[in-house]
C-alpha cells in the first residue's frame, strides 16, 4: 500500500517523499550499493516486496577460492545493510531491521557454507521496513554524507598522527555494531602482525586458483565490477601486465612489497572481531566495519584491508593471539590520513529481484 504523503522530516529534495512505498524503497536502494565489498563483488541481492526490502546475497557471485566459506560476501552484504539502515534515516525515517525473516537463522548458524548459497529457497539475510518518522542525528548526517566520499585506500597515508579520540570514536563504532576493534600498538605486536600477512601472501599465491581469481578481479582495466588498476595508481598498461602478472606461479609480486611498506607505514592498524564465527556473525561483523568506515571517512581517514591471515585457518589462529580479548578476527584494517580522493570503483545497477 502507500505511505501516507506526510513529509519525512530529513530536508532532502530527492527524496521520492509523495511516491508509493515500493519506489521509496528503491530510491534508497542507490545508497546501499556503494558499500564496499570483497574485491567490488557486490554480492548482494534485493527484493522489493511487502513494503519492504528483502536482502540477499548473490548466489552466482562466490570466490571458491579466495572466499571460500562465503564469509566475506555475508560481510559485504553486512555493510550493504548498514548503508541502507544510514539511508533510510536520513530520509527521515526509522529503519525496522528484521535478520533472517524467513526463519533461517538457526540454519544460518549451523550450516554457514550452505546458507544463502544457491537457487530456490534461498534465505533472506534481512527485511527492512520504514517505520516511524525521525529526525537524523547530526552523527547520522555525518555518516550518510561519508557515503559519497568513502573510498578503499589503496596507496600511502599522509604522514600525519591520528588523534586518539578519533581512534576510541572507531572502536565505539565497532561496539555499537556488536563488535570489537582492537588496535595493534607496540613495534612487536604490529611487527608479528606484518609477518602474518607475510605468510598469508605467500600461502595464498602458491595457489593456482587464488591466483586465477585475483587476476580476474583485482586487475581490470575498466569495469562495474572488481578492481580497476587506476586505484593503485596503474596505467591501463599497467593494469594489463599485472593481470598477466597475477596468473603466474608467485603471483604479482608488486602489489605486496607496496602492501609491506605500506603496513610499517600505517598511523594505525586495527583488527575487526565478532564474538562468534557464524553468518550471524559475518553480518554483524560487514554492519561493524561499515559504521567504522563511514565513521573514518568522517574524519577525513580512510582504511584497506588486509585479510591474508583470515583466510588461512593456521594463520587465523596466531591472529586470534594478537587480541586482548576472546574474540574472533573477521578483518584487518590499515587506516590513516588522506589528502587525495581515489577514483571510485564501478558499481552494478541495483540487483532487484523479481520474486
């Protein structure tokens, strides 16, 4: 049915404010595709049904072999929903977040690898409805405005300090989400922390899958999906050969000796934990590390990702020691000051399903 034409109490003129429903929804949708996803996947599907939006992940979008158990696409769909929640509010109303509607957590705990993955029946990981009318905070305006402006920062930070308030903010953040960001500190710490994405490079590029796949996603000249060559600062040239490159036995070797310098180099490095290691857990962990970035982006920081020692089960223990709390790692960032807006990665028109 549609929504009386009461105006929402965000000012924002492109609100579809006196559409149907179902246009209001997808009008938001455009917000939750900017969110960040593993290698620009995203993963993600929607439904528009109901007076709600139905979230889903992709079932043909899987990385066998840099993704596995799916962890990383339920994250991705994880910061989707974080995005959309942000959206929603700044158009002036309360996001109704309902996880798992169709009863599939208690599945989504116990049988993480198949959960979401494929044809009919698929679980819904979310149904959000516009509730009552709200008005943002101006910490809510601050995020929905660092939409527009978040970009993974794939180069050198400016050599400049992080404010400790700043930093205690993202840990807040995290904490808010029902997660927990541990900033390693200390040359030891952060020195064990650099040997184990080290090794997590050196085991993964053994790989002849995972080099298929990230030749295939991290080195493209220009595209809607994956990693464009540009935002390393690579020519199509460049770009070109690094794809080559990647297939190779070894792997690119530029892109992690960039990657080692870059980590010593870090103002900080942060690791994102959940309390279990579920799908449950994964979404909440992708909600955590949206907050974070939105937050970041706030202060005119930005982030990476380094998730070498997270896919590698060995390695993903030693990371577990590096914690001061029993939490389990999810992701690790390195974050700092930025002075440089990077190129946007391409995005995919809205993925909305016809059910």
């Amino acid at each position: 049915m549609d929504r009386p034409s009461t105006t929402p109490i965000s000012n924002d003129p492109s609100f579809p404010r006196d559409a149907p429903v179902n246009e209001q929804l997808a009008f938001l949708l455009q917000y939750a595709v900017m969110a960040p996803s593993g290698h620009n996947t995203q993963p993600w599907q929607f439904s528009i049904r109901d007076d709600a939006i139905w979230l889903y992940a992709d079932p043909a979008l899987t990385l066998p072999a840099l993704d596995p158990g799916g962890r990383e696409r339920i994250m991705s769909c994880g910061a989707a929903l974080f995005h959309l929640r942000i959206a929603m509010i700044h158009a002036g109303f309360d996001p109704l977040v309902e996880l798992f509607p169709d009863g599939g957590a208690a599945n989504a705990a116990t049988d993480d690898a198949s959960f979401a993955s494929s044809g009919a029946g698929q679980k819904a990981l979310a149904r959000i409805r516009m509730g009552e009318h709200r008005q943002p905070s101006l910490l809510e305006e601050r995020l929905f405005s660092a939409i527009h402006r978040r970009r993974t920062h794939r180069e050198a930070f400016a050599d400049a300090n992080v404010a400790d308030a700043d930093i205690e903010a993202l840990q807040e953040a995290a904490e808010q989400e029902g997660a927990t960001l541990e900033i390693v500190t200390g040359a030891d710490r952060r020195q064990r922390l650099l040997d184990l994405v080290i090794q997590g490079n050196e085991i993964m590029l053994a790989d002849p899958d995972v080099r298929r796949e990230l030749a295939e996603w991290t080195s493209r000249v220009s595209d809607k999906t994956g990693v464009v060559g540009k935002s390393r600062g690579w020519s199509r040239w460049q770009t070109a050969t690094a794809r080559w490159l990647h297939a190779l036995p070894g792997g690119h070797p530029d892109p992690w000796r960039q990657e080692t310098a870059m980590i010593r180099s870090a103002p900080v490095l942060g690791i994102l934990a959940t309390a279990n290691d579920h799908v449950p857990d994964w979404l909440t962990g992708g909600q955590a590390l949206d907050r974070v970035l939105l937050r970041a982006t706030s202060f005119g920081l930005a982030a990476s990702f380094l998730n070498q020692p997270v896919k590698v089960d060995r390695l993903r223990n030693q990371l577990h020691e590096l914690l001061t709390h029993d939490g389990v790692p999810q992701i690790i960032l390195r974050m700092g000051v930025v002075t440089t807006q990077e190129p946007r990665s391409g995005r995919q028109p809205v993925p909305v399903r016809s059910d």
